[in-house]
C-alpha cells in the first residue's frame, strides 16, 4: 500500500475512534458525518437492513465524482447487498482489497443507557451499535477513497474496497458470497481486513499496530513445554504449566503447533 495512503487512511482512523478529535479539517468532518449515518442505520441480521447502509455509501461515493460502473451493489437477496468499489490507478502492480463488515451484533435495547442507533457524543467517547465494531472503519475507508479523489491522487495500483454483509450472524456472508459469484469484482494481489484494533492509540499518538493471518477459522494449536522434571503432587514454583499460566516463559522450551482448515 502507498506510504500516502496508509498515512491517510490513519489519520482518519484516529479521527472516527475518538470524539475529542478536532473537526476543522474537511475531511474529519466527512468521516464523523459518514460514522453518525451509518450508526444510525439499523444493520442487525434480525430486522435490520445492511442495503441501506450500502446505497448510502455508495450515493457518497457518486456525488464525490465516483464513475457508476465503479460502484456496485451486489447481494444475494435485498436486504444483504455488498458494496464494492474500485478507486483506479495508474497500474504498475495488482489490486489491494481493503475490506470490512456492515451489519452490527443484535441489539437488547433495555441494556443500553442511550439509544444504540444514535450516534452520542460523550465524555470524550462515541456510544451506539458498532462504533468500534466496526463502521468506524467503514466510514474512514469510504472518507478516504473521497479525500484520495478530490485531491487527485492517482496511486500505483487500483484499491477496491468492499463492505460486506452478515459477518456477525447470518447466512449471507458478504466475503463469501462475493467470493464466489463475483471474484472477478474483489480480486486482488492481497486483502486487508480492517475489522479489529488494527491501530491503537491514545490522545491520538499511535501506541500498536497490529496484523492478524486470519480471522474465525478453524484451527488446532499444540502447546509443548518442558524444563527441569518432577511430579504434580509435589508442584514446584517454576515448573512450566504454571508458568504458561502466569505467562512467564523464560526458563521453558516451547513449541506451538498450529493446523489451520
């Protein structure tokens, strides 16, 4: 990904995961206003509708000069549509996919102190239904490819973004559906899933960056310690299964085993 880019799309990060962001700059005040619509857009699998979501964003994307064969909508039914874009480039190398998930974990109204489908503002902190989980990702994503537009950057390669539906529940999953009726749409020479804590931060200062190989798939992991020996009943301070718990690992051998399906 472009240095540019990925400072960009940093940047507004930051913006959308905290409300004591300044909104002076045009380009926050983009990104709030796309977070508070799609917070308010009720995504739950049981009554609510992730195509509305989808066409909201992709009428952002029409009026920011987005071409309209650039701007799909695609689903398997007509609550479910995915929203695939494509920001084109000049082509020196393959597609990146950057993607991410529309539809929010049901929501048990009586357990909220606010409404969860209204954006609140308070102490410093954004409350409603997948402020972090994670259409504060979706709307720096759309608010990006928007700024990258307007200004005129014309990156290395095409970046397509797709925002998907049913990765929390339900049986019309965005990637997959996508996958297999439309790879055509997505493909790309690698993806980022901006779903989780990719960025980390405190007062706007970048703490952690993190990367994840894969997310909900199955997998078998073999812990294997070893260190001086001895029996369970007579326990000793440091022997290794003790220490796996209290994650103090200096003084064993370790080895981890991992069979992904």
């Amino acid at each position: 990904m472009p240095v540019r880019l990925l400072a960009m799309t940093f940047a507004i990060l930051l913006v959308t995961g905290t409300a004591r962001a300044a909104t002076d700059n045009p380009y926050q005040s983009l990104a709030r206003d796309i977070f508070k619509e799609l917070i308010e857009i009720d995504t739950t699998d049981s009554v609510g509708n992730v195509t509305t979501a989808s066409e909201a964003m992709a009428k952002r994307l029409l009026d920011a000069g987005f071409p309209a064969e650039d701007v799909q909508l695609l689903g398997p039914n007509e609550r479910k549509k995915n929203l695939v874009v494509r920001f084109h480039g000049v082509g020196k190398r393959k597609p990146i996919l950057l993607f991410g998930h529309l539809d929010v974990v049901e929501v048990q109204r009586e357990n909220w102190a606010t409404d969860p489908f209204k954006l609140v503002e308070k102490d410093g902190y954004f409350y409603g239904r997948g402020t972090s989980d994670m259409k504060n990702s979706d709307a720096m994503m759309i608010a990006t490819l928007i700024r990258l537009r307007k200004e005129g950057f014309r990156p290395s390669r095409d970046i397509i973004v797709a925002l998907t539906a049913d990765e929390e529940s339900g049986a019309s999953n965005g990637v997959d559906w996508l996958v297999n009726h439309h790879r055509d749409l997505i493909d790309a020479e690698f993806a980022i899933n901006t779903d989780g804590y990719s960025v980390l931060a405190d007062q706007g200062k970048a703490l952690r960056y993190e990367m994840y190989g894969t997310e909900k798939v199955y997998a078998d992991y073999l812990l294997t310690v070893a260190n001086r020996g001895g029996h369970s009943s007579l326990p000793r301070p440091d022997k290794c299964d003790l220490r796996v718990v209290g994650r103090a690992l200096e003084d064993c051998r370790l080895r981890i085993s991992v069979r992904a399906q």
